[in-house]
C-alpha cells in the first residue's frame, strides 16, 4: 500500500483482500515508530478509526516499514471500541439523568467530571480505565457507609452505574486477556500491551507477512544460517509443546534492516515499478534479472548519494539483491529456495489466510512465519505464465512448469479457479543442484550397499526399469542416481513435461546427453510436441539411453514400443507414479492402455516409498522393492508368478534383503545379462562377487567421506570419477584374470582412492 504525496499523517484507507478488509493508517512523516503497545495516542486514534469503520480485520501501520496487526489483535480493540460507542450513544453516561438519578445536583458535576476523564482513558489505557472504574466504586461503597438515607439511595443508584460499566470492561476480550495473563497489577506501565500487540514487521516494498517474533512457548531445536554472497537468512526449527509439527522461522536481510537501507528501498522501488520487464523479456529471465540487478545497484547508489547515507560495496549488492527479488523476482520464495534442507513449499488457498507449508529433511512436514498477500501470490502466477509460455486461467486452472534461480531449481505446480476455488495454490518441488547418488543414499539410508552395488549392475546391463512410488517419494532423485550409473560414453535423451532432471550439470559432468520437453498431459492446448511424439522423435537418434521424466499417459504406449522392438539398444528408464510392482501393471495396463505383451518389456520395477514411523510423526524414505518382470505369464502377473523380488523391505532391519532367489542366482534379468559376458554366463559365484563388488566401493566412498569429513565425495562429481576408475580397472584386471575379481579390482581401486583424495 503506498498513500499518494501529500496525504496527511494519521490518514487511513480501507482495502479489501481475500474477503477481509484491511485498514492501512499513514505513518509516512511520524517522527515516532506507531506502537499501539507503548502510545496510548496511537491506541486511542486506532480506536477512533475503529469506531468510524468497525468491520476491520487487520491493520498495517505504513511507515518506512509496514506494522501489521492480526485478527486477534484488531478485535482486542474493536471491543473497547464497541464499549465505548455503548457508553456514549447508548448509555449516555455524561447525562444528567444517567449520573444524578433522583439525587440531588451537587453530585453531578464531581461525578460528571470523573466519566469526562475515564472516557479517553478509555481509549488510551483501557487497563487503567477499569482500574479507576474500580477506584470510583470503592469510593462510593465508603460514602455509602457514613450518608444517611436520602444520600444511600443516590449513592447506590451511581454505585450500580458503576459494576454496570465495569461488568462490560470484563466482558471484553482485552481485558479478559490481560486478567488471564495476571498482568491486571501492571496498570502503571504499558507491559500488558507489549504482550499482546506485537506487530508483524514487514517492509514497506514487500507484501508478504512475516512473524518476526520467535514465540515464548516453543523451544528451539536448531539455529542456522543461509548464506549467499552478500545475504544472510537466519532459519529456527522450534517445536510447541503437543504440536505434532515443527515451526520453520525464517529472518531475511529485508525484515532486519536499519531504518536508512528501509527508506532507500522504498524509494529505489518506486522508480523500478515504472520500469517493469516486458513479456518477452521473459524468454531469458537470467538476463533479464542480472540487467535490473546493475539498475538496482546504480540506482540504490544514487539515491545514498542524494540522503547522504554511506553503504559499502557488500551493502550496495545486498539492497540491490533485495530490491530484483521484490520487483521482477518471487519474493521470499526465492529465500526458501536457498535452503537445501526443504524439498517441498506450499501454499494452499486462500492464500492470504494460510502460512507457508515446508518439507524438511531433517523435520519433516514444518509449518512456517510466512503468510502471502494477495498482491504477491497473483504477481508469481503472471511470472510463471510468462516464464514457461503456457496459459493459465478459467479455462487451463493449471500450470506445471520450473524456475531455475542460479544454481537454485524448483518444479512448480499452480491451480486457480475454478479447480481451487479459493484461489490460486502452488506446490513447488525443490531440486537439488547437483544430481543425487548412490553414495548419498547409502548415506541417508534410503538403499543399502548392497542394493545399490545390484543397481550399478542392471544398470551396466542395458535393461529396462520403472522407478515407481508415491508422491514425495523419492522417484525422480533415484531416476538421477541411477543415470549417473550410465557410462558418460553413452548418449542419453531425456524427455520431460516439466524440467526436473539437471541435465545441464550432467552435461558439465562430461555426459552426451539432450534434453526434450513436451507438453504437459494436464494440457490439450499448446504449440508444445505430445510426449507420446517426443519418444517417437528420440527413436530416430540412434543408439541412446532413454529418459522418461515421468510416465503418465499416452507416451506410456510409444515407450513400450520403443522398449518392445529394442531400439534403444540400451537403458530405458523414468518414473510412474504406484506403490507396488501390481500397481504399475494396473495404471500401465488398465488406466494408460498399454498391451499386456507390451508391459512385459519392463525388466525391472523399483518401489520407493515413504516408512512412517510407530509415533506416526515422521517418515522415512526408502527403496522397499527391487522386482523383477517375468515374461512367461499371460494376462495376470500376479496370479501367474509374473513378479519375482529381488529384495525386500526388512522392516525391523530397516533396510532392503536380498531374496533368496536373488542369493541362489534365480532371477533371468541377470542371467540374461551375465549370459553375454564372457566368464559370468552360468557362473553366478562371478556374479554375485561383481555385485558385491559395486556395493562394496559405493560403502568404501560413504566410509570415507564421514571418517574425512569430506561429504564431497558423496556428490556426483565424484561419483562419476569413481565410476569410471572402477570401469577401467575392472577392465585391467579383466584382461589380466579373465575376469574382473573383486580381490583383485577393490585393492587397486582403493590406491586410486588414495591418490584422489591426495589431490584435494
């Protein structure tokens, strides 16, 4: 809310947003910061606006900073202000008729004289008000003792005026509140008002609603910082007691900034605002957003120079950083995605009445300090319109699409009406920056190293695989682990709807590797290719491993075809939503349409899923199922031993098992690719020693990571230099042996792990 120039202090407006009305009162030009808890001024003129417009909701003091006050706060007032109209249009307490009564007139003008006085105190200090109310009833109980008859009857009539009012005063919620908290003895300060009217501090550039405030009934779990360049965001995980879900409280540079830098914002912002990006600007975001950061800077820079406020460099950057995020950027969202603990955001609608939702990897499900205006959550669905190019509006409620902020990526779903009918909701999946790996989940104990020597090995053996789960389950991380299981001498097609897989830092990896995006299955009308056209398109590039983002409609049947006739010649991989090896059957069969001889050309069916815990609080995820997709059976999988594990989720052990079919060499995916390799065809000891091999190094990198305290080697860089030295030796010792003996290959990789870590 910015009020025109010249508007006079004290001045409000009413605006509505998401159903309730907002009163913002002009500060602008104060000499004071507005405080309803210490200026009994500031109270009493809320009042007097709350009295003129009494169905307010929230209020926003607008300063250099805004100071908002919630619902619960604004009520606290509209209810003395309520009391106060009773008092004086109603009750018309300064009447003759209501202070004499019958009585004689020498009592009006004393007791006239003392309601003229309650009466603003009222507004002012209503703690006080009724403690004086009081006061005045005791006095009177005192006279009533010592007058004669004639006088008692007076005496009691005003007495009753009294409890009357001060039975009104305890009947409001403030003071309630106050008598709850026993702050009733602290009339003398403004103490019980610095309790309950804590303001929400938010900058005058920004629309978002923060809480500042840690509460005083959460204890802290843990404290950290974010840090960038030029920024530092403080993140508090707290916990209430008998809340099933942690507190996620964050403080941006911007909500922590001197009074100086607030009023150098406000001003730099003013000017930005006229000159907004054009739609095409849009096509290159990167751009668009490094040219308004030198905009901003010389501008910001500028601006110091006319007030007279020194900044230094870091401090000039910072401003300007602030500044892009506010005006072409998203906001605190962009803060959010700095976090590398958070996989998923959400807003639910409506927006303006709900906070933030996170999910945190150590934390699980958080609910946040951040709660959206209106104005912002509308001005990122008009950006992400424009940044993927795709509509959305009555007719297409839904937009899937990406945002990439330097190193920062995030996949994002948006809805409105009239699918979400109270407005727009967005869920945003947040993306790591580099690729994840085997190490890395050997780490956080989602495989073990066996598991993941066993999918090193199927890997390497071209087969075909669906990564299956349910939402938040992992999916789309595994998809990456396992590609970078891909020798980088392999070409690799990607085809995605919504851009999920970092293909750019593969490329930086070394891989050979091109990435298609198709239209959405949400979408019918777009100039975008049909998935289903996509993977046909990828066939004419000849022998390549093939990406599915995801499997979701008709390109399932132009996958199974390609799968079918082999075309690939090598792996074909992606990811379907079903929480068991039957359950993909079902969607791919009964709901995508694919022929049941078309299903049989998936090999292998992978189960990641969520493990809650016995407490029903937290979850763990896990790869439960490694399966195995028979060729003999004829239409039901299930019934006719179609499906044979590989392993198994142990519960108890917490960590997947391999079967005993796996252990006796009696799964045909690996005897099919042992059988074209010379020395592993009938020998399933050469096998299971080369899988063992795999998980053997996968567990040697974790080991040495924690025991260096070098999580590096857990990334993909490190993870695609491992691979390769392991290939090379194993080929060494191959031909040496004539075959590559895990007695032989573990001892000379492990020098070459040696010499690595001698270079870092």
């Amino acid at each position: 809310m910015l009020f025109k120039k010249g508007t006079q202090i004290y001045a409000y407006e009413v605006l509505r947003d998401a159903g309730s009305d907002i009163m913002y009162v002009n500060y602008l030009g104060a000499n004071f910061v507005p405080s309803i808890a210490d200026s009994g001024e500031v109270m009493s003129r809320t009042i007097d606006s709350l009295i003129e417009s009494p169905n307010i909701s929230r209020i926003i003091f607008v300063q250099q900073r805004n100071y908002h006050y919630s619902f619960e706060q604004v009520s606290y007032l509209i209810g003395i202000a309520q009391l106060y109209v009773f008092l004086t249009r109603q009750e018309k307490i300064l009447s003759k008729e209501k202070l004499a009564l019958d009585c004689v007139s020498e009592h009006f003008p004393q007791r006239h004289s003392a309601m003229s006085a309650l009466l603003p105190l009222i507004k002012q200090n209503p703690l006080m008000a009724y403690h004086e109310l009081k006061k005045l009833a005791r006095e009177q109980k005192i006279l009533l003792e010592t007058s004669d008859e004639r006088e008692k009857y007076c005496i009691q009539n005003y007495l009753r005026l009294l409890e009357k009012i001060q039975s009104l005063f305890e009947q409001t919620s403030l003071i309630k509140k106050i008598l709850s908290l026993s702050m009733e003895s602290k009339i003398n300060s403004r103490e019980p008002y610095r309790v309950l009217f804590r303001p929400d501090i938010i900058p005058n550039f920004a629309f978002t609603r923060l809480v500042t405030s840690l509460p005083e009934d959460a204890e802290i779990i843990e404290q950290y910082d974010l840090l960038t360049e030029f920024e530092k965001t403080t993140v508090t995980i707290l916990k209430k007691k008998f809340e099933t879900r942690y507190l996620y409280h964050l403080i941006p540079e911007e909500y922590s900034l001197s009074e100086s830098h607030h009023l150098l914002l406000n001003l730099a912002k003013n000017v930005l605002i006229e000159h907004s990006p054009k739609a095409e600007e849009f096509t290159d975001p990167e751009r668009t957003r490094q040219v308004f950061f030198n905009v901003a800077r010389d501008l910001v820079s500028e601006l110091a120079a006319e007030k007279s406020i020194s900044l230094t460099y870091k401090e000039l950057n910072k401003l300007a950083t602030i500044l892009v995020r506010h005006t072409i950027g998203f906001g605190l969202l962009e803060v959010l995605l700095q976090d590398p603990n958070l996989q998923d955001i959400t807003l639910n609608a409506p927006t303006s009445l709900n906070t933030i939702f996170v999910r945190h990897g150590k934390y699980d499900e958080c609910f946040t300090n951040i709660l959206p205006n209106n104005e912002d959550v509308e001005s990122w669905a008009a950006k992400f319109r424009l940044l993927s190019g795709r509509p959305l509006d009555e007719a297409h409620p839904i937009l899937d699409t990406e945002l990439i902020l330097g190193k920062n990526r995030a996949r994002i779903a948006i809805i409105q009406k009239p699918l979400s009918p109270y407005g727009l909701a967005y869920a945003l999946r947040r993306h790591r920056e580099d690729p994840w790996t085997l190490p890395l989940f050997i780490k956080n104990k989602m495989l073990n190293p066996f598991s993941a020597g066993l999918l090193s090995f199927l890997i390497d053996g071209n087969r075909t695989l669906l990564v299956a789960g349910t939402r938040s389950s992992g999916k789309t991380s595994l998809l990456q682990a396992l590609m970078l299981e891909i020798m980088p001498n392999v070409r690799v097609l990607v085809v995605e709807d919504t851009l999920e897989i970092p293909t750019d830092a593969m490329r930086k990896l070394g891989y050979d590797i091109l990435r298609m995006k198709v239209r959405s299955a949400l979408l019918q009308e777009t100039n975008e290719v049909s998935a289903d056209e996509g993977i046909r398109t990828s066939l004419r590039f000849g022998d390549s491993a093939l990406i599915i983002g995801e499997v979701r409609s008709s390109e399932a049947k132009a996958l199974y075809e390609s799968m079918r006739i082999g075309a690939l010649a090598n792996v074909v991989a992606g990811t379907i939503h079903g929480a068991s090896p039957y359950g993909v059957f079902d969607r791919v069969v009964n709901d995508l349409q694919v022929p049941v001889t078309s299903f049989k050309a998936t090999d292998l069916i992978l189960v990641a899923n969520p493990i809650k815990t016995a407490d029903g609080l937290h979850s763990k995820r896990r790869l439960i199922q490694i399966t195995e997709v028979r060729k003999h059976w004829k239409s039901d999988p299930l019934n006719e031993a179609g499906f044979i594990d590989l392993m198994r989720y142990d519960v108890e052990k917490d960590e997947l098992i391999p079967t005993d079919d796996l252990i006796n060499g009696n799964i045909e995916v690996i005897k099919n690719i042992a059988s074209n390799v010379k020395g592993w065809a009938g020998n399933w000891d050469a096998v299971y020693d080369n899988i063992l091999l795999r998980g053997k190094i996968k567990q040697e990198i974790v080991e040495t990571a924690d025991a260096l305290g070098m999580p590096e080697l857990l990334e993909a860089p490190f993870t695609v230099l491992s691979n390769a030295a392991f290939h090379n030796l194993s080929d060494k010792v191959l031909r040496e042996y004539g075959l590559p003996l895990s007695d032989k290959v573990f001892p000379l990789w492990k020098e070459w792990l040696k010499s690595e870590l001698k270079k870092m």
